[in-house]
C-alpha cells in the first residue's frame, strides 16, 4: 500500500516539502490542500516581488529560538537550500550584500520552478480547498466542504496570519497543540507623534529601543516616514522589541565626524544649520525641538530623536506573525511530540527572522527535513 501524505497549504513550506519527499519516494502517494485559487501567491509578494530567498550569513541569533534554529542549520545548510533550488534549475545570486535573490530578480521565477515540479512528479494538487477540521484515529482525517480524506502523515504548512486568513491555528490546537500568541511581526510601526511633514523621507540612522530606561536593542539602517508611523528594513526588525508606549531614540549622525558638525554650527550660527546635515523636512522638525541654538543642543538633538510608539499597522502590512504552535511541542525532525506522523512546519510555529531572507530560509528548510524525516522514515 501506497503511503499517504497529506499537506494542509500550498505555500513556501508545503510545496519543497511535496517535492523533496517525492524525489525521496516517488511512490509516496502526496496531496496539498490549497485555500487559494492557486499556490505559492505569498512567494509572488516577498522582496518587493523579487523574492529574498535566503542570506549567505547564515546565523540562528537572527531568529528568536537560536538554539532549536541551530538544530535545523546542522541537518541543512545555506548551501544545501541553494544546491536544491539549483537542482531544479533555479539560478541564484547575491545582491551587493549577502542576500540571496533568483538571478532573474523576479518571485515568479522561484514560484515557476516550483510549480514545475508539482507537475513533474505529478503531486496531486487541490486549490480553493479550505481545510475545516481534522480528526486523527489511527489514520488521518482531513475535512473540507463535504469532503474528507486520509491520510498516514499530515503535515500542517498553513502559514501565519500575516497577510492572509488562515485558520492554521486552530487546526493546531484541535490537534493538542499550543499556541503562543499571535502578533504582528515584521511591521511598520504608528507613533504618537504625527510625521505627515515627514512622509516618504528616507534617511540612514542608528536606532535604540528603550524600555525602562534601558536600551533593549539597538540597530543601523535606513528609516522611512510615514504620515504617523514609520517604515523601512529597519522599522520592521525593530518592531518585534516594541509595544505601545515604547520609546525608539534615533541617531541622524551616528556616522558622521562630530568635530565636522561642530565646526558646520557654530560657521552657521542658525538652526539653518541643519538643512545642510540633514534632509530639509526633518531638518525642521529637528529645529522646533531645539530650545538653545549651540553645538551641544543641536547635536543632541541629531543624536537623540524620539517617538513613542502607539501600536502596529497591524496583519495586512505585516510581513510574518510573531507566536504561533509552540516548539517546545515539536522536535527539531519537525514531528509533533503529541501527535504521531503528524508534522507542523513553517511560519505557523511560534518561529520567525529578522528581514532578509531568513523567514523563507526557514520555510525551506523545515519543509525539506520533514520531508526527509518521513520520507526516510528517521523517527
Ligand atoms: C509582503 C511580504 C514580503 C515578504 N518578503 C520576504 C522576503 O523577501 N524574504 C523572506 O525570507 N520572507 C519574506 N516574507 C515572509 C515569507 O513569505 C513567509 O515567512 C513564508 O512564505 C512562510 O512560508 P509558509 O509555507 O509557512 O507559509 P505561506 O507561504 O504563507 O503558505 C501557507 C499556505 O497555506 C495556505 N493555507 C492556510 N490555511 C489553510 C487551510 N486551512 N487549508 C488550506 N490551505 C491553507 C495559505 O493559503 C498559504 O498558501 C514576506 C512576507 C510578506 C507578506
């Protein structure tokens, strides 16, 4: 008899895990239960639609359970997920960092290839199927509007709630599971002061998330306004450290020669001054903050920008869900400790990354060692 798999969601996850498990067995009988009219549509949106598939620096301090993430790097590594995507024809490149992107610079590509597979080896895929309720005796039963069917292994590749209504969740913990809970990641961030003048700016600065009056964490990148809130790589990493009420300090001058800004100031004599420093609208609103117009004061100023944070823009701009099936409850095969063959991988574990590629890493990744674990039946 034909072994059955079966894998709630047809995205990033799901699809290598159908995949590599029939370049494993091709005899494995594999299905994936799609919701949407057709898989992989979150793959289309991630790096601004050029898809940033990985990063060369690899390191699991960048996710928020290093020692279980360390787990998985030593069962596959950066070059093992690129070896595989090659292996199905998928050519890879750096940008002039070390994110890894498709050399075509466009998600379709990875998605394309992906698909092929689907076809190749011919894994049954059903979309717009929503999977309702699963029920497990010695087998599996999966629902779906008046269907149901079974299956020997199920893997739960649902995704979070980030930009999309999954139900993933709950199937989880009709299945025994826990969830940790579920919050935006990943996402722009609303503060209380109101920055319309500053819409659209983009700058380079050192940000420090305090809380109380300590700095929490720190990070450089680029900063980009909104009407009341902010946005960029760097918002996004920081806002997993904040909640409503915390204070983000910025530095506009953390690389710059401090003698030099002395030197412009006190030439210029005028809050004038910064527009030469700074770009013009946040140079101004830097300005009216500024009660003492000498180097010490405006500097500070530069140095010492603050916002209060009020709150998140919240799933629909978030790129991934921070929370989700506890990993104390999963082993680092991705086979749940509660319930046998079933498997959860994905951003539906209570597992996330800094921007970057590290949320697709990880999809990969825990979607290539389930597979294995069932399709070499290591225990
Ligand atoms: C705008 C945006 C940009 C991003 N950019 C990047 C990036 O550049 N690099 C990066 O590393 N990460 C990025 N991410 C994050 C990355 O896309 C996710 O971490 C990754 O897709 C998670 O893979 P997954 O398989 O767990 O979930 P998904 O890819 O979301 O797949 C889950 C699938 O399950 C389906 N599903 C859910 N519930 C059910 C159900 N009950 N029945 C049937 N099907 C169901 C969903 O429809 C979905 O297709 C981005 C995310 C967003 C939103």
């Amino acid at each position: 008899m034909k072994k059955k798999v079966v894998i709630v969601g047809g995205g990033a996850s799901g699809l290598v895990c159908a995949i590599r498990l029939k370049q494993i067995n091709p005899n494995l009988s594999v299905t994936i239960l799609e919701k949407n009219d057709r898989v992989g549509k979150k793959i289309l949106k991630t790096g601004n639609g050029r898809c940033n598939l990985s990063n060369l620096d690899m390191k699991p301090i960048y996710y928020n359970c290093p020692d279980f993430i360390e787990k998985c790097f030593n069962k596959y590594s950066v070059s093992d997920v690129i070896a595989f995507f090659n292996n199905l024809g998928l050519l890879i490149k750096t940008d002039d960092s070390t994110r890894l992107y498709p050399y075509s610079e466009t998600a379709t590509s990875v998605l394309d290839i992906l698909r092929r597979q689907l076809g190749i080896f011919d894994i049954n895929v059903k979309c717009e199927t929503m999977v309702t309720k699963i029920k497990k005796t010695d087998k599996f039963y999966i629902e779906f509007g008046n269907e149901q069917i079974e299956a020997d292994y199920l893997v739960l590749a649902c995704g979070s709630s980030a930009q999309s209504n999954t139900n993933g969740y709950l199937l989880a913990e009709s299945l025994n599971h826990k969830i940790i809970e579920v919050r935006p990641g990943l996402v722009p961030l609303k503060t209380k002061e109101n920055l319309k003048s500053l819409r659209g700016i983009r700058v380079k600065c050192l940000a420090s998330v305090i809380k109380d009056n300590n700095i929490i964490y720190t990070e450089s990148g680029e900063l980009l306004f909104k009407d009341q809130g902010i946005s960029g790589i760097l918002t996004l990493n920081l806002s997993r450290y904040t909640d409503v009420g915390s204070k983000i300090i910025f530095d506009f001058a953390h690389t710059a020669d401090e003698e030099k800004i002395y030197d412009i100031i006190e030439s210029q004599s005028s809050k004038e001054a910064l527009i030469g420093i700074l770009p013009k609208m946040l140079a101004d609103k830097i300005g009216k903050n500024i009660s003492q117009f000498d180097a010490n004061h405006v500097l500070f100023a530069i140095r010492n920008y603050q916002l209060i944070i009020t709150g998140t823009y919240g799933f629909n701009q978030a790129q991934i869900a921070l929370g989700g099936v506890d990993i104390n409850e999963i082993n680092d095969y991705f086979s749940s400790k509660k319930i046998n063959n079933l498997f959860i991988i994905g951003e539906l574990l209570d597992i996330d990354g800094a921007c970057g590629g590290y949320n697709l890493h990880f999809a990969w990744i825990s979607g290539l060692i389930a597979a294995e674990t069932i399709g070499f039946e290591k225990k």
